[in-house]
C-alpha cells in the first residue's frame, strides 16, 4: 500500500492499488481469494478501525471487488485527459454507474448527530455512522467519497512507468511515477528506446 496518512479517506487508494503489476508483465488481483482480501483487510485496519474485526467471505469479496472496481472507474475520470491505468483502461465500468453504486453503499449505515464541546470552545455538531450497524462496504465507499472530494484528488495521476498500473497521489509538481522503483524503470525504458533510435539511424544511413 502506498504510504499516506492514516484518515479513512486513504483506504480509497489503498483499495485502488490491490490491483498492481504481478513483476511478469501482467497484472495481479490482490483481491483474487479470500486470503488476499484477509491480507488486504490487516493492511488496511490502521486506515479503517474496525477491519480486523470483519469476517472475510466470498460475498464481502465480491462487495469489496465490486466497490474497487466503481473506485478505479472514477479515478479513470478524474485523471483525465492524463493517461488511466492500463489495467482497466478498456472495460471501465460508466462513471454514472460507479458514482451510483458508492452512493448507494454508503448510504446502507445510517448517520447520527454528534455534539462535541470542549472546554473553552464553542460547541459543534459533527455528523458520524452509527457504531451499531457499521459494515465495511459501507465503510469502504464512506472512504472513496471523502477521497473523491478531497483536495487531494486533484493531484492523483496514474503512474506512467512500464508496466505499473497504480494510481498515486502527486507530492510534487514534477512527479511522474508512484515510487522510485517505477522511476528507475522508466529511465530504463527511455535510455532503451533511444538507443535502440540512435542504432537504427546509424544503420538506416549506413
């Protein structure tokens, strides 16, 4: 998981990233058993109180999978006209779609009024789920909503580097790859490609 801080609202792209480069060329699916989704929910647990206390089953995959597929579609969008991720580029689920399905999942934990008023500050009501009925797709599209409209967002690209499919958040101006390893990488591959131009010339003009 990319290194973010610890507020709900990164789980989002913790989620996002279990889909990543298997270091074979193709893609893995964190997410592919139930044993991936244990390890993803111990990962995530500091980003989402709770998520070691559920109960991994197929279903809540198929809720997680489904969710992180309305995620990726709606970072596709919001990454535009930049470059989406090349793991999904071309069988995006429709953004209206996604937006809906977020929505709806958030929706199913019904929120409460809290008061809080500390000493020597005026009170204010702030608005949290109600801990009994809490559920982790529930959770999980709480999270990809606050991201979504977060400043942050407006920094988040897909990492260009060979082979990489992740989405990162930019931390500075310049930054083109989600990790110095993509970066290394990259250079490689441009070092290549223009080396390999300089050869063909010299045996073009040859």
């Amino acid at each position: 998981m990319t290194e973010q801080p610890e507020e709900p609202r990164w789980a989002a792209l913790s989620l996002a990233s279990t889909i990543r480069h298997d270091g074979d060329g193709g893609v893995a699916d964190d997410l592919d058993t139930l044993d991936g989704l244990r390890a993803w929910l111990d990962e995530a647990a500091p980003l989402l109180p709770g998520a070691a206390g559920w109960e991994a089953s197929e279903a809540l995959r198929g809720e997680v999978r489904a969710l992180r597929g309305a995620v990726r579609a709606l970072f596709a969008r919001g990454v535009r006209p930049g470059p989406v991720s090349s793991a999904d580029a071309d069988r995006l689920q429709p953004a209206d779609e996604a937006l809906a399905l977020l929505n709806a999942t958030a929706a199913r934990v019904p929120l409460r009024q809290v008061l809080d008023w500390p000493k020597g500050a005026a009170p204010a009501v702030r608005l949290e789920p109600d801990p009994r009925t809490d559920t982790l797709p529930a959770a999980l599209a709480r999270a990809a909503l606050d991201f979504l409209a977060a400043p942050d967002f407006a920094r988040l690209r897909a990492c260009t580097a060979p082979r990489c499919v992740r989405y990162f958040v930019r931390r500075h101006g310049r930054q083109e790859w989600c990790k110095p390893s993509c970066g290394n990488r990259a250079r490689a591959a441009r070092h290549y490609r223009r080396h390999r131009g300089e050869r063909e010339g010299a045996e073009g003009a040859g």
